[in-house]
C-alpha cells in the first residue's frame, strides 16, 4: 500500500511536535517545586457549580426556583404552563420507558 507523501509529512511534523511538548512538560516540572503554580498553568477562578456549568454557561433552573420564573415570563399563566410543561414531560418519559427505544447506532454518518 503506497502512502501519499504529505500524510507522511504530517505523520513527521505530529511526532515531532508531540516530542517537544513532553520535553517542555518534563522541563516544566523539574523546574517547579511542589505547591508552585507552574509558569505554564492558567490560574482558574472559582466557579460555583451549582449556578454555572460547563465553559461558563447557565444551567436549567432548579424545581425550586423554576416557579418563580415562570411567574415573572409569562404573569399569572405561568403555573399553568409549567404544569402542562410538566405532565407532557413526564407523558414522554412514561411512553418512552414502556417502549424502550434502542439508542441510535453508534455509527459514522459521513462514511
């Protein structure tokens, strides 16, 4: 089987970079004593994640406080459209574990 030669450069370029990214990781951690920060580590701020997910985003309001919510986007049919948001959810739950749907296969869609 005859290789293309840029695939073979690319194969070259790739091991080559992945050889000085381990000798700087090498080189990093011989030059930083325990309980340093290395030069190399970004410092992360602490997020609580009870109130952000992950890459910073917002997650889905909690039962306790989806109510509320409600009430302040849609005034005072908003209990009636998180009940009906609710039993349609828990409609769709239902059906779907008496017919326990087979997972789609687990199969490249561009082959």
């Amino acid at each position: 089987m005859e290789v293309d030669p840029a695939f073979r450069e690319f194969l070259r370029q790739s091991a080559q970079f992945r050889m000085e990214r381990d000798a700087e990781k090498k080189a990093a951690s011989k030059n930083n004593k325990e309980g340093d920060i290395a030069e190399t580590e970004e410092c992360v701020e602490y997020v609580d994640v009870m109130c952000k997910g992950p890459e910073g985003t917002t997650l889905p309001p909690t039962a306790q406080n989806r109510e509320t919510l409600y009430r302040e986007q849609y005034g005072a049919r908003g209990t009636a459209l998180l009940s009906m948001e609710t039993a349609l959810q828990w409609q769709f739950n239902k059906f779907s574990d008496a017919m326990r749907p087979k997972p789609w296969p687990s199969i490249p869609l561009n082959m």
